[in-house]
C-alpha cells in the first residue's frame, strides 16, 4: 500500500464523530473520506457510494472470501461493515491521507493493521444520558434499536484507553478544534 497516513475516528453510535469527520474533510483539503460498505439498509439521506458502499450480505461475504477488506464486523447478526482495502489504495494514489469513520472494533483493527502511520481517536459523549437524548433526538430508532444502541454504547466505551487519542464531544465548536489540533500534529509528525 502507499504512503498516506489514515485518520480513524470511533465511537460509540450517537457520539458525534461523524458530524466531527465531516467538518474536518470541510477544512482538510488533504484528507479524503473512506467509504465504509456495510449491508443495513440505506437511509433516506444517504447515496450509495457516498455515505457507504452498499451491499448485500453475499456481496459482502464473496468480497470477504476474496480478502478484499483491511477491516470488518459483522455487528448484528447478517448485518456487517467494512473497510475496502481498494478504497484506501485509491485514495493513497491522489496522494490524500485518509479519514475513517467506523465502530470501534472495527478502529481497533484498522490502527492494528497500519501501525504508526494511523491515528486512532475515540470520540466519547459527555454521559451515557447525553447519548440516550442525541440518539432520540434523531428520530431513527425505534425502543428497541434505542436500546440495544445504548447497551453497544455502554460496551463500547470500555474500549477507550485503547485508542491514540480520546475526544469528549461535549461542545461541538470545542471538538471540531481539538480534533483539528489532534489531525494536524499528527500529519506534521
């Protein structure tokens, strides 16, 4: 693979990290989104393609079988997400560095697969509560995906002392600053 550095943010679902990875690939001109696939189903706003590779679950599993993937979970039964190891290459060779947006498991191996030359940031809500009321406030979820969201959450944050680097999303305008300083000394380095 090139010589490109990968950024990856994670977190538990609600947290804020995509809204973060948005607003840094708004002010980084270096830094190129790396498409996830996954095989839930699309939501109204997102395009194919742009928020996410989506495939079916045989899609998903031949590409599987054929090691095309640097990284991925099954995070539901049948439902999986993933890193195409096509989609870093393609950005490498624009001579970007890349930015990730997945679950932690799936963070975790994307820093152990590329070392020194990833960043690994766990993006942490200020409570559990905070993220029960942003999780609500999104109106996607019914009581029991809320639910199991929230228990995932809970496991999640567990994970944080593995990560490089640990962002409280408390204040949105603080984040977007101390993610900026975190990419920045990290691409300089």
């Amino acid at each position: 693979m090139g010589k490109g550095k990968i950024v990856i943010f994670s977190a538990p679902s609600g947290a804020g990290k995509t809204t973060i990875v948005r607003h840094l690939l708004d002010n980084n001109k270096c830094l190129t989104f790396s498409i996830s696939a996954t095989t839930r189903e699309r939501r109204h706003n997102e395009t194919d393609k742009v928020d996410y590779y989506f495939l079916t679950v045989d899609d998903f599993r031949e590409k599987l079988a054929r090691n095309e993937f640097v990284e991925y979970e099954e995070v539901y039964d049948g439902l999986y997400y993933g890193t195409l190891r096509a989609e870093i290459e393609r950005i490498w060779e624009e001579g970007k560095h890349v930015i990730v947006d997945v679950d932690v498991k799936g963070g975790l191996n994307l820093k152990k697969a590329f070392g020194d030359e990833a960043l690994a940031i766990f993006v942490k809500p200020p409570s559990i509560q905070v993220l029960i009321e942003r999780l609500t406030f999104r109106k996607t979820e019914s009581e029991e995906s809320l639910k199991k969201r929230v228990d995932k959450a809970e496991y999640e944050l567990s994970f944080e002392k593995y990560f490089d680097k640990v962002l409280v999303n408390n204040s949105l305008e603080l984040a977007f600053e101390n993610a900026q300083k975190l990419v920045d000394e990290f691409l300089e380095s």
